[in-house]
C-alpha cells in the first residue's frame, strides 16, 4: 500500500519525491521502490518561475525579406535578405515589435506558435527612433483563438522577468529567464537617440527582437538590444515608451510624430562656486544652459547662462537629474519622454538673480542632416557624370583616402 511520511524538509533525501505544506514536506512513498509519485507543476514551488503558458499563443516569428538601398548607386538596392524577430498580440488586431525587424522591408509573413502556417503581414506605423512598429494581418484565420497581452509597469529591481521569443539557435519558441539589473535612459542603436530602458540579464539573442519581456502574465517590455562584449547585458524598451508610441499613432492617423524635446544642452552645477556665481540660494539646485537650438521655442524663451531650476514642478539636481521612485533618480530628460509634440513643458529659472516661470513647447528635432533614414529610397541627380544626393549621416564615407601630392621634382 501506500504510506503517508511527513518529515521535515531538511530531512528528506534527495532522492525522495514531495510537496511543501508550511513547513513542513510531504513525501509519497510507493510499495514498490522503482516507482513514485511525480508532483504536478502547482504541487511544486521553483522559486523565480514565470508561469507564460497561457500566453505562447499570442507569441508570433516575423519572417522579413528586406532591401537597403544602394548609396554608392542610389538607383538601385542592395540585395535582398531574409531575417527573423519576434513579436506579440495587443488588442486592436495588431502585433508589437521592432522597428529594426521591418526596416526596408519588401514582405513581412507571421506565423503562431504551434501553427506551421505563415501569413502575410504589413505594417501599420512604425517608429523609428523608438524601434518600435505595428503590424496587422487581413487574415481572419491568424486571428481566431487569439488572446491580446496586457501590459504591466515598469517592474522594480530584482524583479523576475521572462524574455519569450524566437532567438538564433532553433526555430521553436524560446524562455530565458532574468532579473531587472537597471533602469535609465540608454542609447537606442537603432533610433540614434536616448531613451528609458531596461536593463536585464536575461539572455537576448538575434532573434529575441520585438519579443515580450513578460511579468506575472503581463508585457513589461520589448527586446530590442544587448551590450556587445558584455555579459548578460540585455535591455528591453519599458512599457511607457510602448504606450506613448501607441498613442502618438493614434492621435496622428496611424503615422508616427516622434518623442519631443526643449533643444536645449545643459551643464552640470555641481560645483559649488559655480551655483554661487549664478546667485542660487543655499539648498537650491540645477543646471546651467550652455545651448539652444534655433528655430524651437526655446530660444524664444530661454536664454544662455539661465539656470533650469525645475521641469514640470519636479527640481532639477545639480547633476540634471530628477526623483524617480523610490530612492531613484534620473535624466530629468525622461519627463520630456513623457510629453506629446506640441504640449507645454513648464519651467522654473533663474536669471540674473529672478526666479522666472516659463512654459516652453516641445516638439521634435528635425536634423538638418539626418542621422538615421529607413523605409526610403535616396534622391539623387546626375550631371556629365557626376552623382549628387542629399548629404545624410547615413552616407558612408570615401572609399579611399585621396591620393598625396607627389615630390616636386628636383630642379
């Protein structure tokens, strides 16, 4: 028959099978010694699991065939090439993922998890400078016993996230499992800007790009970029950006605006000669402006040497961050991530001695020489033989250095 043993855990050996119940672990012992009774996975406590069953389904491969153009012969594209990323269902019949998966595409297809059939996609908007981008499929097919994720916040450190996708390596779907290592603007590679993000030591592959980083059965953010020639350095775009790229979407028709800025760089005030030469009281904090972009309201409003004291009612330390949460701090750029094209961010200077309320509009930056061009084509003009197109930091450069002079010859 069977026997019922209660032992305390540290007492069990290892090769007997059970359940906590408090402190205490249940062991199922068989008559028969080869045999014994496997726990079922809710029986079961494995500290740091990500229960993500449920939400496989809503998972999706984006197969992308793409062609960059050609800026040595700009009538013509480069070859084509075929690549993968990772994506994710939200409501609205839409599918998350990364701008950088769909970039020059010619034809996008999709396939679920568990379903061998692929379907052709196409893209709604996408973003750019914040890597992200929504595609959507005519397909009632795609559609039918689909569940949209919800999405979280933005999770705590030492959190357990789930990466879920499609890396390199295999073509079935793919967990790693990590902590929340950071979380601060960075440097998105893609975009050429800076934004919030997550910082993870989960594994993020080729592959994992556009996937959910999931908590609780909720998106907590996209993957998008690791730390080349580091180890388990992987970020995830947070769920504000997402929201805010949705919405920018939304309010524009389905284009995309972009994230607005001041246009202004500014300078750390943490020596303390400096902040009394700016006349700013004991205890008072910020930083000085060392530069305005023409053409923004900001340098209608603003002026050199002013000292940005607080941005939205939040004050500015000394070393140009704001509170966070917690015991946090950040660029108090993230404030201004937060903000739509055309909304009014106030602010609170000094200047010369007067403290001043201002309210400036943020709007995006438009290079003069863009940084990053996709989905493009470029222009160009020919005459006798010579090729003209628009000067774009996205040219690369001389294929050679110019030949030197040669030695005069002797007289």
């Amino acid at each position: 028959g069977i026997r019922n043993v209660l032992r305390f855990a540290s007492a069990i050996p290892r090769d007997h099978s059970g359940f906590l119940c408090g402190n205490t672990r249940v062991v199922c012992v068989f008559h028969r010694p080869a045999v014994r009774r496997m726990c079922t996975p809710a029986e079961v406590h494995r500290p740091g699991r990500v229960e993500l069953s449920s939400a496989f389904d809503s998972i999706v491969k984006v197969f992308t065939v793409s062609a960059s153009p050609n800026w040595f012969m700009p009538w013509q594209t480069k070859q084509q090439r075929e690549s993968t990323g990772s994506g994710f269902i939200i409501e609205g019949r839409r599918i998350i993922t990364n701008a950088h998966c769909v970039a020059d595409q010619s034809h996008v297809t999709v396939r679920k998890h568990g379903d061998p059939t692929k379907y052709t996609a196409r893209v709604v908007a996408v973003g750019h400078e914040c890597d992200l981008a929504v595609l959507t499929t005519d397909s009632d097919e795609f559609w039918a016993s689909t569940q949209p994720l919800q999405f979280g916040g933005i999770p705590e450190l030492q959190d357990p996230v789930a990466v879920v996708g499609y890396p390199t390596g295999g073509d079935n779907i793919s967990v790693s499992v990590g902590v929340v290592s950071r979380v601060e603007p960075q440097q998105y590679v893609h975009g050429a800007t800076s934004l919030l993000a997550i910082q993870i030591d989960a594994a993020i592959n080729p592959g994992n790009s556009g996937g959910p980083a999931m908590m609780s059965n909720r998106v907590v953010g996209v993957a998008f970029q690791s730390l080349e020639g580091a180890e388990n350095i992987g970020f995830i775009i947070p769920v504000p950006i997402i929201q805010h790229f949705l919405e920018d979407v939304k309010r524009n028709g389905g284009s995309y605006g972009g994230f607005p800025v001041l246009g202004i760089n500014c300078q750390a005030m943490e020596n303390p000669q400096l902040r009394a030469s700016a006349g700013m009281r004991p205890g008072e904090s910020g930083v000085l402006l060392c530069k305005v972009r023409p053409m923004t309201d900001a340098a209608e409003k603003l002026r050199m040497h002013d000292v940005i004291l607080e941005v939205d009612g939040q004050p500015v330390g000394n070393d140009g961050t704001v509170h966070f949460r917690h015991r946090e701090r950040i660029s108090f750029d993230y404030i201004l991530s937060r903000k739509f094209p055309g909304d009014l961010v106030p602010l609170r200077i000094l200047r010369d001695g007067v403290r001043l309320d201002v309210d400036v509009v943020a709007r995006p930056i438009r290079q003069l020489v863009p940084i990053q061009q996709y989905d493009m084509l470029p222009r160009y003009f020919i005459y006798a033989g010579l090729v003209f197109v628009p000067l774009s930091q996205a040219s690369p450069p001389s294929r050679a250095p110019l030949p030197k002079p040669p030695p005069p010859s002797p007289p």
